[in-house]
C-alpha cells in the first residue's frame, strides 16, 4: 500500500476546474495507475480526499494498492517545473498498527441513511444534515471499523451533552455536479471529521485504512488519515 500527498497549484485554470466536480478529479486519479484497479471485491482500493489546510493550501490524499504516477496532474494543476508529489510505503504503519493505539484522525465522509415518509414509500437514501446526527453516523460505524473514539473526560466537557467525545464536525459541503453518461446532476453531502480515536480491532482497523468508510468512495469520501496523538 502508497499514501500519496500532491498540492494543487488554485491559481491555475486546470487545478479550479477540476477541484469543482468530484467526477473529473475521480477521472483524474484512477488515471495515476497504469493498470486501472478493479475497486472490487473486499480488497484494498483507490482511496481518495481533498484537504484545504489554514494556509489556503490544497492537497490531494492518496492511498492505493499500486504506487501511482501523478505526472499528468502536475502537468495540468500543480507546477511543472519545480512541483512534484510524495509517494510513502504505507505497509509499516498498517504493520504496527496494534490494539490500545491512540491516533489522531481525519476523515471526510458522505453521512447517509435510508428513509422514507410513509409506511407505503419506497426508502431511498438521504444525508444527515444536523451534526449530532453525523457524529452518530459515525459512531454507530465505528466498532465494525475497528476503533473507538475517544470520550472526554468530564471535566473538559463544555456542554453536558453533545460535547461527550474528542470528535469534531466541521466543512459541510454540498456538492452539485455532472455524471459522465447521466442527464441527472449528483447531489452530495460531505463532512469531515477531526477527531481521537483508539484502535480495538487491527485487523478490522486496517481494513478501514485501505477499503474506506461510508458510502461514496469514487467522490472522494472514506479516507481517513491518522497522525501522531499528543496529549
């Protein structure tokens, strides 16, 4: 497994007009691989997500069973003369990862539900809008997921209740895009999740790392990065 870091150059044309449809940077990425993965199955797949950090900086994150080449994006969103990206072996982290861990995490998510109105209504698929919602999207998720997030201990709780774990909720989007061989435009919701967690399923975990969370994977929702945990 690769984790990949490339940093968009927003002043071009060519990075603007891809970071505004999901499906051309999708498009753009499964390009990075010279044989195209398959996605299929219940093995490790092309994981990806977009970070804006506080100084105005855009970053593509990658993971991939295959180690990708992101000339073309280069080329076309980054600078061709002194820009390139940061390809790391991924397998000693996933290696070492081992029950008890503490990491701090990052994971933009599509939120989901199935619901309906009435008894007689078909269900169809609708976002969680209210984040004490998506918190518990998350959470509902995490134990199949191999983790825990962490709980705050009382004292540093600010609210009695909704303010129970070291989790926050922030940059909704609503994106609104086109379809390649579809009339109908997509309509997508995004959160993202900053938070602490604790590791109680390796296995599982690893699984989360290198197969995703949540449903829109292919939109750039599901890859959750880890960092160092500071107390």
């Amino acid at each position: 497994m690769h984790l990949t870091r490339f940093r968009f150059n927003t002043a071009r044309i060519g990075a603007r007009r891809l970071l505004s449809s999901p499906q051309r940077l999708h498009a753009a990425v499964m390009s990075s691989f010279a044989d195209l993965p398959s996605g299929a199955g219940d093995g490790p797949r092309v994981l990806w997500r977009i970070d804006a950090d506080s100084r105005a900086e855009t970053y593509l994150y990658l993971v991939s069973p295959a180690k990708p080449d992101l000339t073309h994006l280069v080329e076309q969103a980054g600078w061709p003369q002194t820009g390139r990206w940061d390809t790391y072996d991924y397998t000693p982290l996933l290696s070492c990862l081992a029950a008890g861990d503490r990491w701090a995490f990052r994971l933009t998510a599509n939120p989901v539900h199935t619901a309906r109105r009435t008894d007689t209504e078909p269900t169809k698929i609708t976002a969680h809008v209210g984040v004490r919602h998506q918190t518990r999207w998350l959470l509902q998720r995490q134990e199949r997921a191999g983790f825990k997030v962490v709980e705050k201990p009382p004292e540093r709780r600010l609210v009695p209740e909704g303010d129970e774990y070291e989790l926050v909720v922030h940059n909704r989007r609503q994106l609104v895009f086109g379809k390649a061989g579809h009339r109908q435009r997509v309509t997508l919701l995004t959160v993202t999740f900053d938070g602490l967690l604790e590791v109680t399923d390796p296995d599982a975990f690893r699984r989360t790392l290198t197969q995703g969370l949540g449903k829109a994977k292919a939109y750039g929702c599901g890859l959750m990065t880890l960092a160092a945990a500071y107390s």
